[in-house]
C-alpha cells in the first residue's frame, strides 16, 4: 500500500522522495479531530490512535459496486466504516465534527494528489498530465474508476500501465541484453500479478498476464491476525473481532506487520501489544515455520496464476530466460523459495529497488508519449487482460474479446432485429473467465437506439467494440451498409462517476488542497515563533558577550513577550490563520527585537 511518484528530467528518469526522503510514500490518508486531512507516513503513524478516521487500502474497493462479493468476504476487517448508496461504495468518516462519505475515488485522488504535489515541489512548476499504474488484473471498471481519479486529483491521465509491464519495462531499459522471455512476479499488498514478456533491445512485448485480486501482504497480515485472535480467545475468552475493539486491532495489526517484516531475516518474531485489553499485555512468539502455515492455502493459489501465464503464453518453465520479483510481498522467504521450486531450482532476481520499479516505468511510458528523443526507440504492446463476453438470445455467453489479446483492438460484430418494428437492440457485457454468467462480472447492458422500423431481420447493425491502449472499453454502432450511425449508451452495472461528479469532486479536492496549505501554513507559523521565542530566551540566558549587551530590564521583557508568546500559542491550538498573524505578527511581537 505505497505509492512512488517519478519524472523526465534532462534525459533521465527520476524517482521523487518525499518529505522524509523516502521513494515511496504509504497510501494512507485520514482526516483528524481539528480537520486536518492527513496524507502518507503523517497518516499511517496515527491509525492506531485514529482508526476509524484513517482510510487505506482503497485500490481494492475502487471500481466494484456495493454488491461485489469481495465486500461480504473482507469488509469487516477494516477499521473504517464502508457504506453502500445506488449500489456504489461509500467511505465514511469524521473531518473535524462533520460526518462526510468519500467515494474511493477521491481517495485515491488525494493520494495521486499528493504524488503531484512533490513532483511539482521538485520540478517548480505545474503537473497536469501522468501515466499511472494499475494491477494486471483490474477490470474495466476499476480502469476507468482510476482514470477519474486522476481526473480529480487533476490530472489528464495519458495512459493507465499494469504494474508488471511497467516493472519489466523499467528492468529492460536498465538492463539492456539480447532477447528474451521475462517472468514478472509482482506481490504487493492487495493484489498478486504475472505477466510474461518478450524483451529485445528496447521492445516490450507482453505476452500473457493473469492475477488474483485478494492475494496480498494485507490478506497474508489478517490470517495471522485471525490466527492470534482465536489464541487470545482460548486464553481469555474475549473476541477482539467485535467493532468495540477497533483500536486493539490496530495495535495488533500495527505488530503483526512487524513481525512479518521480522520474518523475512529471522526465524522467529515476537507480537507483542502492551494493554491489548483489560490493562493485559499480548505476547506470541511468531515462527517463520507457523506463518508459512498460516498463510500456506493462499500461496497454493499463487502458482495456479504462474501456470495460467504459461499455459496461454504456449510457454514451457524452461522457456523462461528471467524472473523478476517485485512487490514487498516478495522478500517473504517462502515465496521466494516457492517460486524457485515452481521453476525447477531457477533462482529469481533479486537485489532490484521493489518499491521503484513499476514508478520507473510508467515515467518511461510517458517519456515516451511525450516523444522524448531517449525512448524513440521503445516500443511497449501490452495486452487486455480479461476475456470480455456477450450474451446471446438464448442467454448463453459468446466470447467477444479474449483475455491477452493485444491492445488496442478493434472487434466488429454485426447484429440484425429480432422483431418487426425493432427500435432498440441490447446487449449484456460480461468480463471474467468463466463460461456462464453467474462465473463472471456484468459490466452492463449496451443499448443502441434510435433504430429505423423495419421487418425482421432487415437492417443490419454493426457494433464496434473497441479497447484503447488504457484496456478501457467503448462501443460505436452503424448500419452496416448506409452508415448511418445509431445512439449508443452503455448502462454499467457498476457506475462509474459522470463528468459532472467528477467536476464537482475535483473542486472538493481543490478546497481540502487550500486548506491543507492553510494548515501548514498555520504550523509554520506557530514553529517560527515557537523557535525564534526560545531562542531569543536562551540567548538572554547564556553567559556569551552577546547577551551581556542587554540590560536586565530588556532581559526580563524578553522573558515576558517570550513567554507570552509560548502560553498563546499553547493555549489556543485551534487558533485561525488570521488570529495567529494578529497575535504573533502584530505590534506587540517580540519579532521587533
């Protein structure tokens, strides 16, 4: 759950550090008591404090519905409150004293507005445009569900990448070689993808992608939180998985992390939470033996995704010349030994900046759209990575698109009325790989209408499914023979926002980006005077020939407007940004000194 902004500067791609010189930044954001909406590390050091104020995780909530099954299956484990209106995702929480609901994308639009934000205090100037990367196994939905919000944050998205591509094409680009066959393996915190690529001198060609949306660290952190609940169960007959306990179980996930972490170099890590409940201490002593336990079904689904890979990309393991691991998933020893295994003892490459990578190739990506003369020569195809379906008349599916085909692409079908008079035509979308309904998503019904009435079966009418390079889906209709173009709506199941709640969500963005300079604004201020008061005390308090230059009297009203100052500022933590400069700007500061 980490973000990592970079950009094309004189010739060369640059990771940006954030404010704590680090490449990546926690894709957290929370909003506390006095209002203050918090973003990255400032967020995540106060979720156990603040839990259910503190939003993440929000990439799997993006672009599902409310009766997505991923929701009945995970939504309880989180400490914020998700709720469901028209069938869309809610966030709720506090901002100050107010009650507000945030779709996931506008928080993920603060997060990529952060992202901005540091590539424009590096750069001096305005950001507008990005690429941004996704999970390979994002559906459409969520695709577009991304796009807007990017369009929020205020940014013209030039192209959504999935993470593997983009980490296989930052690897290509630093390691440039003959042609071969790179096995991606990209395990983060929510999603586990593979894509299989052909890279030659600067040439990327995707060949096969597969993923599973809840596989994860996160997912790896809740079975051994489910573990030690049921441990502190048996000992105390307490069940921590009540909402009244919410704080304690950020504690425990706070820990649980830690241990994981601890895992990957050690044999052994201790869980240990002072005053889990009832003023008792927790302790467990986590082995790397009983975590790969915990943990061991989900990873048995881990190499079910590697052979579908291979199987559709006509691969054997052997032909593999490259495995490249990415994601902070991937230091987890098990995993690494696995993968290993799979391939017969083949050993995976390590020692690559995880968190970096997939950053690195998306600026590559957009070097590249923007026609920078470095990357004239690379050359990305990438591949849509879900196989999208029609229903039929008689209520069976007919694949429309299949799964890896390469984008962007074009598929015409031609359709004729079924009745006499026939004015609309409707078709289901289905995405998924399964063969019936049921097995697979419903994207929603395509409705052509403004139809000519004629007989049966007279007119011909040609419907243009198209996948952009983005892997996001429109759809055109015409008749076949004059042209003549039809009205085309495509009802999704599950809505994404119209232009219109996307203007009026990016305004909203753009006020809490005023006040958050406000604040820091307000927290600069207070610090300056904080420190030039104390200084100023020090200084009439050291025995060095600049103090002796004071009399006592000037000595004793430094002390005082010092103090003042310290007791006001401590006094009013709330103060407004105009009653600070009032107070601490005006005549009476100590400023004139």
């Amino acid at each position: 759950m980490y973000s990592s902004v970079g950009v094309f500067k004189d010739g060369k791609i640059e990771i940006i550090p954030n404010e704590q010189g680090n490449s990546i930044t926690p894709s957290y954001v929370a909003f506390n008591a006095n209002g203050e909406r918090l973003i990255g590390d400032s967020a995540l050091n106060q979720l156990t404090t603040n839990p259910k104020n503190t939003i993440f995780d929000v990439k799997r909530f993006i672009g599902r519905n409310w009766n997505d099954p991923f929701l009945t299956k995970y939504v309880h484990y989180y400490p914020f409150n998700v709720t469901g209106k028209n069938d869309r995702i809610y966030i709720q929480v506090l901002v100050g004293e107010k009650v507000r609901k945030f779709a996931p994308e506008e928080i993920s639009a603060m997060v990529l507005g952060k992202m901005k934000e540091l590539a424009e205090s590096y750069l001096k100037h305005k950001v507008t445009k990005a690429v941004i990367t996704v999970p390979a196994c994002f559906s459409k939905a969520q695709r577009q569900a991304t796009k807007d919000a990017g369009a929020i944050a205020g940014l013209d998205v030039k192209r959504i990448i999935n993470e593997p591509t983009a980490s296989a094409m930052a690897y290509g680009l630093l390691n440039n070689g003959t042609e071969r066959f790179v096995l991606v393996i990209d395990m983060g915190a929510s999603t586990f993808d593979v894509s299989l690529l052909n890279v030659d001198q600067g040439m990327f060609y995707v060949i096969a992608t597969d993923g599973n949306t809840s596989l994860g660290g996160e997912v790896f952190n809740q079975q051994v939180i489910n573990f030690l609940m049921k441990k502190h169960q048996e000992k105390t007959g307490i069940d921590l998985s009540s909402r009244k306990y919410i704080v304690q179980m950020q504690k425990l996930r706070r820990e649980v992390e830690k241990a994981k972490r601890t895992l990957s170099f050690n044999k052994e890590a201790l869980v240990e939470v002072e005053n889990l409940v009832n003023f008792e201490d927790f302790e467990y002593t986590l082995t790397r033996a009983r975590f790969e336990e915990i943990i061991m079904n989900l990873l048995k689904s881990m190499d079910e995704v590697i052979k579908t890979v291979l199987r559709d990309g006509e691969k054997e393991k052997s032909d593999v010349d490259e495995i490249i691991l990415v994601g902070g998933s991937t230091r987890i020893p098990i995993i690494q030994q696995r993968i290993k295994d799979f391939f017969n003892g083949k050993e995976p490459i390590r020692g690559i900046n995880l968190g970096e990578l997939a950053a690195y190739g998306a600026v590559a990506q957009g070097a590249m759209l923007s026609g920078a003369d470095h990357l004239n020569n690379v050359l990305l195809v990438d591949v849509n990575p879900n196989t999208l379906w029609f229903e039929t008349i008689y209520e069976t599916l007919q694949e429309l698109i299949p799964r890896n085909k390469h984008i962007p692409y074009v598929k015409r079908l031609t359709f004729s009325t079924a009745e006499d008079d026939q004015t609309r035509l409707a078709i289901n979308i289905y995405e998924g790989e399964g063969t019936t309904s049921e097995e697979n998503l419903f994207l929603g019904t395509i409705a052509v209408t403004n139809i000519p009435e004629f007989s049966r079966g007279f007119l011909k009418i040609e419907v243009l499914f198209e996948i952009d390079a983005n892997s996001i889906l429109t759809v055109s209709a015409k008749e076949e023979v004059t042209d003549i173009k039809f009205n085309v709506k495509f009802h999704k199941k599950i809505r994404n926002l119209f232009p219109g709640e996307i203007k009026k969500r990016k305004k909203d963005a753009e006020k809490f980006a005023e006040n958050d300079k406000t604040v820091k604004e307000i927290v600069d201020t207070k610090n300056s005077h904080e420190r030039f008061a104390y200084s100023h005390r020090n200084l009439i308090s050291d025995k060095s020939q600049l103090s002796k230059k004071f009399s006592e009297d000037e000595k004793n009203v430094i002390h005082e407007e010092g103090d003042s100052m310290i007791d006001w500022i401590e006094s009013n933590p709330r103060a407004a940004l105009g009653d600070i400069k009032e107070i601490l700007i005006g005549e009476n500061s100590t400023r004139k000194l």
